[in-house]
C-alpha cells in the first residue's frame, strides 16, 4: 500500500470539473421510500451501536446474578468485541458476492435471537454464547447495512446526508447505550439490555423484505476462503491482544504474544490477496490512496473519541465522585454533540469537501481534548467536561462522516459492500484499541507515582497525560490526512 500509488480501478470515470457538478447529477430530495429504508437501516445500526455499551455498567451485577468471577466479567464484552471486529471484513465480502438483504435480514434474525438467549441466561457459557452471537449479528448487518444505504443513493448531496445520519445515530448510539444500561439496570433489570433489542430485531424483519431490494451477486466469483480465514485470524488475534494489554499490560504474553501473531497474520493475508485471483480484498483496491488513508484516519477519530469517553468516565466517578448512572448522564451531552455533528457533516463536506472536513474535525476534536487538561479535583471542572466533549463531539462525528464518505467513493456498487466492510472494520479496530492505549498510559503514570492507588489526586495525575496523548493523536491524524489524502474520483453510474 503506498500512498503515491494512483493506479485507477476498472469502471472509474475522471472527476467532475466542479463540486456543483456533483450536486446537479442527484436529486435533491428522498423520495418516500428511500425515507423509510433510511430509517429501516439507521434503526438496526443504532441498536448495534447501543449493544456496544450497554452492559458495561452492569457487569458486577451481572457477575453476582449468574456467577461471574471479577477477573472473568470483561469476557461479556470482549467476546462480543472480538466477533464484531473479527468477522466483519469477511461478512462484509459475503454481502457482495451472495446479496446484501439476505445477510442483513439473517444478521437481524440472529440479533434476535441472541438477545432473548442472554436475557434468559442463568450461567456464564450461555451468557458468552448470547454475546458471541451478537457480535456476529454487528458483523454481518453493519457493513450490509452500510452498504445498503450507500447503494440506495448514488455519489453526492443525498449520499452524504444519509451517511452522516448514520453517523451520528450510530456515535450517539455509543452514549446512549451506557444510559440506557444505567437506566435498566437500576430500575428493572440487566436482563432487560438483552430484551430491548427484540422488538427491534422484529421491527426490522418485517419490514426489511419489503422495503429492501437485493444487490446483484458478483458475476462468476467465488469466495477467497484462505484469505477469509486469515483476515479473521488475524482480527481476532490483534483485537484480543488489545484488549488484555488493556487489562494486563503491553507486557505480557497474552498481550503481545497474539499482537505480533495478528501482524504476522495480517503480512500473509497481504501476500496471498496479491496472489489471488479473486481475492477478499483486491490490492488494487488497498492501493487507492482515499480507501487507505480513510481508513486510517477513521481508525484514529473512533480509537480517540471512544477511548476518552474511557477516560473521563475514570474522571467522573473516582475523582469527582459521581455513581456510574450519574458519569452515564453526564455524556448525554456528547450524544447531543454527535448528532449535531452528523446533520451538519454534510453541509461542511458540500462547502469544503470531504478532505477538509475530516481536518477541520479531527483539528477542533485536538483542541477541544486539550482544553480538558486543565481539569482537576475541583467540582466545577464539569464545566470544562459538558463543553469539550460538546464540542469535540460535534468535530469527531464531521471527521468520521467524512472518513466514510471518503473511504465509500470511487467504488462500483458491486464492491460497496467491501468498502463498508473496510469501514466497519475500522471502527472496531479504533474502538478496540484505543482503551487499551489509554490504560496503559493511566497504568504506567500511576506506577511513575510509586502507587496504584485510587485516591482522587494520584487518577488525576494519571488521567491528564492520557488526555494530552489523546489530543496529540488527534492532531496528528489531521496532518497524516492533510499531507497524505487526495480526492477521490467518482465511480461512473
């Protein structure tokens, strides 16, 4: 992959002389249908957005319900982690080549099931097994959803409002979860975090094999099996590696005995896509220069944002006090950030082009992250946390609305659900590894102190440099795409 490389893909026309052309070439406004497949799909990708948080403040009373061991309860996330990220590249190429509704519809179909398995579970394997069923409903409907949508309207205007409603919904979906969470927890039950998805689950079923329209299969291709299981391999190995450097330490050999296996893995998966000839993920694919570093800089703006929602829940519940129903409530303003980001993302993509909206967000997203550095033990810090991730919330949904519009043009529709694959791959790997990051940070400044302790002044001391280190990658991921993205042609009709 290298960014210099600018040979064209088959079926790519130059770009348009001028944004207006663009504009002029779509129509302006949804019809009634697409209107209801909108909502369709935004509503199965709020709902998995949701499932990613939705029990983390509920794992100890999970734990005590069914018999969870302390050190076992991050296994109801990470198993869930693990398939979401793992299969999506893979599911995602499934959607191409054997139909995009019908992956979708059967991903739905299993999110349904899975949740009325974990609802009812009363025993640890049960439980596992529900969420490893979740997390292969996330990876097959996320990116069939995606590129269902991105194939329902062509390049332009409509494309990118859908896309940043999508974005903003499924940002939102993250925050919510953890209210949600909250909230069920404590006035019903965790039981109720698996139930609440199943009439969603059936909402969508009946009303998908109506309203969706089945993508053509890929003419005479056939499925890339050694590549499929060594990108998934490789997924897994490098998304459990993170996810024990987050709880363990970049130390040990359960952290980077499977990281440097998952980067072996990940070398192999490269040379035998080269070699193929129908391939998972064609090279040429990975050689145009808005797939690779759109992917790039959509990894950075999830792996920041949500890992300092991480961090600052640390701030909010064990220095300034707060119950985690209360920490849960206070982001409700990020959520409330990220949906105005995702409605004006589009505006800004139209004035400033995709580019530039990904580097005007991640740059205000810097400098928001950094205006937190000047919080302490002081109550009145709230204050600077309820405007910063505001505001930041705003600029990291402009960038990742732009990080998908970028890394989703140039493409055929016959390899958009490879392109939406990709993306989603790249949101779980962000939101996979930026905690562990940020972890390890916090670890090592309270091991700089000479103490692991929880007192209020010694987790601000190791909460601030993880924040300076978060703000510094946000600007860095700016300049990577300043000095790195060019614009992407538009694929011919």
């Amino acid at each position: 992959m290298t960014a210099n490389d600018t040979t064209p893909l088959p079926l790519l026309a130059a770009p348009p002389d001028s944004p207006q052309q663009l504009v002029q070439q779509s129509p302006v406004r949804m019809t009634a249908r697409q209107r209801l497949i909108v909502v369709l799909l935004l509503t199965a990708s709020f709902t998995l957005a949701v499932d990613f948080s939705i029990l983390n403040v509920a794992l100890p009373r999970i734990g005590a319900d069914i018999g969870f061991s302390l050190e076992h309860l991050q296994w109801i996330a990470t198993s869930f982690a693990l398939c979401a990220a793992g299969f999506t590249l893979f599911l995602g190429r499934v959607a191409d080549l054997f139909g995009r509704k019908r992956l979708f519809i059967a991903g739905m179909a299993l999110l349904g099931i899975g949740s009325l398995v974990g609802g009812l579970a009363t025993e640890p394997g049960l439980l596992l097994a529900a969420r490893v069923a979740q997390g292969l409903a996330t990876a097959a409907v996320t990116p069939a959803a995606l590129s269902l949508l991105t194939t329902s309207f062509p390049e332009g205007p409509l494309r990118d409002k859908a896309l940043g409603l999508n974005g903003s919904l499924m940002a939102a979906g993250f925050t919510a979860g953890a209210i949600l969470g909250g909230l069920l927890t404590d006035l019903l039950s965790w039981r109720w975090a698996f139930f609440i998805n199943i009439p969603v689950a059936l909402f969508v079923l009946v009303l998908a094999p109506k309203l969706l329209t089945e993508s053509a299969r890929a003419h005479k291709t056939r499925l890339d099996i050694p590549g499929a299981v060594t990108v998934t391999l490789a997924l897994l190995l490098l998304v459990f590696g993170l996810t024990t450097a987050g709880e363990k330490g970049w130390a040990d050999a359960f952290a980077w005995g499977p990281l440097a296996a998952g980067v072996f893995l990940s070398v192999v998966f490269f040379f035998i896509e080269k070699n193929t000839a129908h391939a998972l993920v064609p090279v040429t694919i990975l050689r145009r220069n808005n797939i690779a570093w759109g992917n790039i800089a959509g990894i950075l703006a999830f792996a920041t944002e949500t890992s300092l929602v991480f961090v600052l829940t640390l701030y909010l519940q064990q220095v300034l006090g707060y119950t985690p129903l209360e920490a849960g409530l206070a982001f409700a303003v990020l959520g409330i950030g990220t949906v105005v980001g995702g409605t004006i993302a589009p505006k800004l993509i139209g004035r400033l082009r995709s580019k530039n909206t990904i580097i005007a967000g991640l740059t205000v997203q810097a400098a928001a992250t950094g205006s937190l550095l000047f919080i302490n033990t002081d109550q009145a810090s709230l204050i600077i946390v309820l405007v910063a991730t505001f505001v930041g919330g705003v600029a990291n949904l402009a960038a990742i609305v732009g990080f998908m519009v970028t890394a989703t043009t140039g493409l055929p529709d016959t390899e958009q659900g490879l392109a939406t694959g990709l993306t989603t791959m790249s949101q779980q790997i962000g939101i996979t590894m930026g905690i562990p990051i940020m972890s390890a940070i916090i670890a090592a400044a309270l091991l700089n102190h000479g103490t692991s302790s929880a007192a209020p002044g010694q987790v601000l001391g190791a909460v601030l440099p993880a924040i300076g280190v978060n703000a510094a990658l946000c600007l860095a991921a700016a300049l990577l795409v300043a000095v790195f993205l060019r614009r992407p042609a538009p694929a011919r009709a």
